[in-house]
C-alpha cells in the first residue's frame, strides 16, 4: 500500500499530485492523483514494463521518477536495484535515491542528467554509462 507515510519517504508532498503505474500495490484513497506524469510512481515486474516507463518520460520537465520492483531477494525478482535500466539510462535518466517501502517492495527515483546539479559518483557506477 502506497500512503502518506511512504510519500513522505519519497519527499513528497502530501498535497502534490502523483500519476500512479501499479499493478499489485494500491494507493490511499485520500492520496491525490492525476494523469500529467510529473510525479510517476512506477511499478515494474517485467522487462517490458521499462520500455513502457521510457515512453512516459519528458525530458522538457523536471519528472520525479520513482521505480517500484520486488527486492531480489524474493524468487519472483526480474527487475531490480542492480539491473540495468537501459531503456530509462538511454534517455539520459539516472538514478538518486532509493528506499524501501515494504519487506517486499524498494524503490529508486530517477532524474534526467539535465536536472542533477552534482553527480557525485564514480562513471562505473552511472547507469547512463552502462
């Protein structure tokens, strides 16, 4: 379950609209959504479902990205922290935090290249490289 507790983690805010992708978790009723995709809460079981992510992504706006997926430890994991996010990495997105949200789900907030001020890690470790 998606609720405020778990936005705040996110650092959203409680009266900011979100364009939720789920497909086995659920969001509050009192959490407000809409379809303009500036904040996507994404959740993502297949390979496939990154493809339909990178179709959502506009480079023109400063998106709040957040990836939902099964953490690796369970059998059913496909995607997951380590993956490599090509489809997302080839339209200049790269990854700037992470939490847990439950002892089954992480997510990582992506942002495009043009909006990180200061990436501070190693090539190697950039997606956007890979």
């Amino acid at each position: 379950m998606i609720n405020k507790q778990i936005l705040n983690k996110m650092k959203i805010k409680e009266d900011t609209f979100v364009t939720p992708y789920l497909k086995t978790l659920s969001i509050e009723n009192d959490i407000r959504t809409d379809d303009s995709n500036d904040i996507i809460l994404f959740e993502v079981s297949m390979l496939e479902d990154l493809e339909h992510l990178s179709s959502l992504l506009n480079r023109s706006i400063d998106q709040k990205i957040w990836l939902i997926f099964v953490k690796p430890i369970h059998k059913d994991a496909v995607v997951y922290r380590d993956h490599p996010f090509t489809p997302i990495a080839e339209k200049g997105y790269e990854t700037v935090a992470q939490i847990s949200i439950n002892e089954r789900f992480s997510a990582l907030r992506f942002r495009h290249l043009n909006y990180i001020k200061k990436l501070n890690r190693q090539d190697k470790h950039k997606i956007t490289l890979r």
